[in-house]
C-alpha cells in the first residue's frame, strides 16, 4: 500500500485535542502542586510524568522518564494508586503491570497517533503472512496489540529485544517505520519487516530541518529520537559521509539525558518532542540545545494539566483498567521487554 493511502487511514483513527495555553501566575501553580502532593499522600498515589509532559506536570511527579524506566516504576511501586502523567497506552502498561492497583489518567482525550496506527486486527491479518515470524511491539501500542505480541519494547531497548531474536527468524516490527529502519540498521539483519505507522509528532521532522540546524549550528551534535521522520536520510547521510558519523545518535529521550551526561560537548541539536526541554535545561544549565523542530509538540501529551490531576485524584478518574483476559496475554510480552532492559 502506498504511503499516501496508509496515511490516510491512519488519520482517521485519531482525533487531535486543541491545545490548551495555560497562563497560571507561578503562586497559582506552586498551590495547585502543593495540592497535588496533598492528594498523593491522601491515596498512597504515586505521580508517573514522560519527558514530553508540561513543565509544571513534570516538576510534581514522583519520577519523571521515558516510557521503559515508567514502565518499570511502575512494576516495583508500592502505592495504591498509580496517577500516569502520559498517554492512554502508558496507563495501560501500568495496569497490565499493576492489576491490583488503580491506575488513573486524568485525560482520557491522551491517546497516541503512534498506537492508533495498529489494531489487534491489522496485526493478525499481517501475522497470517508470516507464520514463522516473530512479533516485536513498540511499547506504543494498545494492550490488545501486545496480546498478540511475542516482544515488547521501546526506543531505550529495541536494538536489545531484536538482537535476542535468533538471527533465521523474520520479525514483523510494529507500529513504527522510522523506528523499524533504526533497528534494522542497528542490527544489520535483513529480515526485520517494518509496519508503516508512525507518530504524526516525529514524522514532522525532517532532513531539511536537520540541515538547516546543522548548518546554524555547526559545532553542535546531532541527537535524533529513531521514530524522526529524517531517520532513513540521516542514516544514509551518515553512512556516506554527508553527516558526521561519530557526531549523529539515535536515542530515546532517556538515551538523549545519559549521552549528554557523559559528553564533553556543549551544544546539542534535538530532534524529539519540546517537552524534553525542561529536563535538559535543568539538568544541564551550562549546556545549550536547539530543537532540531521548534513546533514537535503532541498535543495528546499535553492534555494533561494540573487541574486535571487535582480532579482526577479527587475523583479517582478516569481509571484506565485491562481486562485479566488480555493483561495476561499482553503480560508475557511485556515481562519479555523488561527483562532485557
Ligand atoms: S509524541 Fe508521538 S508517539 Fe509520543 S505520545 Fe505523542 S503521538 Fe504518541
């Protein structure tokens, strides 16, 4: 299928939020976290943020990661509740993870473009063509998804989940095809078959706003997040020479905090969602970044506000729960994933 079609029918399965511009005076926000607080101890809750949440979300929580360490927060929590500052398919996770636990999103208008790409249907008629293929999920799926899933995993461990994989076996790698091409990279096997999904966030960015960064900026490394749009051209670039080898990364946002730890650089040109910024900036204050796409925000990310936390933990909603049925097929993939984290 063309790209242009699968586009099309992935769009449709998606709807965009507005979003919301919060002008809270900082007095405002310090009581309304200070609430929060209250709240969490009040439920034995503990408060879960991505990178790519607002700053004033990111600054409450209890941890603040990607998708694999939130994952594995929490697996080894010991609160009652889980409050997930992300998307709906984080909560997810968690609740397959945590079946005892209450696991709350306080938007449920948090999906992911990413996730929507694929159903447990899509993936079922993909697994008919290659009986003797091995199903490797991004973590970005739904849990229905990961039911039919043999591994998990996410940006951070990729390259790690496929490298288990015995080299004979084809691998159908899903949802993301920006991703799968990293991997395939990465690993130099030649079987891994790539789905055509794709996050409307990263696609966004391109080659010609790489080059463009590069170019403003030329002292700068170059820290992509795999699911870009410009991965397949920043490989290829690299690979010829056209892009510095030893300069240009492909990392999760959790690969990205650690390579700048351990770099003698100072600047950096990041290509991933905006939110990344608030913890490199207060991680790294004598350091400078540039985003390699000024307008890479995911609205679904955004959803999630302070008032919508208060409420929710006031509440005790939106709960986001897994069926026993699916959480058990799903859990098998994901305990696969962790393992190799
Ligand atoms: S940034 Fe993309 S992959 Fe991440 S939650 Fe938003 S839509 Fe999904």
């Amino acid at each position: 299928m063309a790209n242009a079609i699968v586009e099309e029918t992935f769009e449709t399965r998606y709807t965009l939020p507005p979003i919301e511009m919060i002008e809270d005076p900082p007095e405002e926000i310090r009581q309304k976290q200070k609430r929060v607080r209250e709240l969490c101890t009040e439920r034995n809750a503990i408060l879960l943020a991505h990178h790519y949440q607002r700053p004033e979300v990111q600054e409450v929580a209890d941890a603040v990661a990607d998708s694999l360490k939130l994952s594995q927060a929490a697996a080894k929590t010991k609160a009652d509740v889980i409050v997930f500052c992300g998307v709906h398919f984080m909560a997810e996770t968690a609740s397959i993870l945590c079946p005892e636990k209450t696991v709350l999103l306080p938007d449920l208008r948090a999906g992911c473009s990413l996730a929507a790409s694929i159903t447990a249907e899509d993936l079922l008629e993909w697994k008919a063509q290659f009986p003797n293929a091995v199903v490797v999920a991004y973590i970005n799926t739904s849990a229905a998804v990961k039911a039919e899933s043999d591994y998990c995993c996410t940006s951070a461990n990729a390259t790690k989940v496929v490298q288990a994989i015995p080299a004979e076996r084809p691998i159908l790698f899903l949802p993301d095809r920006f991703l799968a091409k990293v991997v395939a990279w990465q690993t130099q096997r030649s079987n891994v078959f790539g789905y055509p999904g794709y996050c409307h966030v990263h696609k966004t960015i391109q080659p010609e706003q790489v080059a463009r960064i590069l170019e403003e900026h030329p002292d700068a490394e170059l820290l992509l997040h795999p699911e870009c749009g410009c991965v397949s051209s920043c490989m290829a670039r690299a690979a010829e020479g056209g892009l510095p080898q030893e300069r240009t990364f492909f990392l999760s946002t959790e690969g990205m905090l650690r390579h700048i730890s351990e770099s003698r650089e100072r600047e950096f040109a990041v290509g991933t969602e905006l939110g990344i910024f608030h913890q490199l900036h207060k991680k790294f204050p004598d350091k400078t970044f540039y985003p390699v796409n000024p307008d890479a925000v995911c609205a679904f990310m955004k959803t999630i506000t302070l008032d919508r936390v208060i409420r929710s933990l006031e509440t005790m909603s939106p709960e986001v729960r897994v069926s026993l049925e699916t959480a058990g097929r799903a859990r098998r993939a994901i305990d696969r994933m962790l393992e190799l984290a």
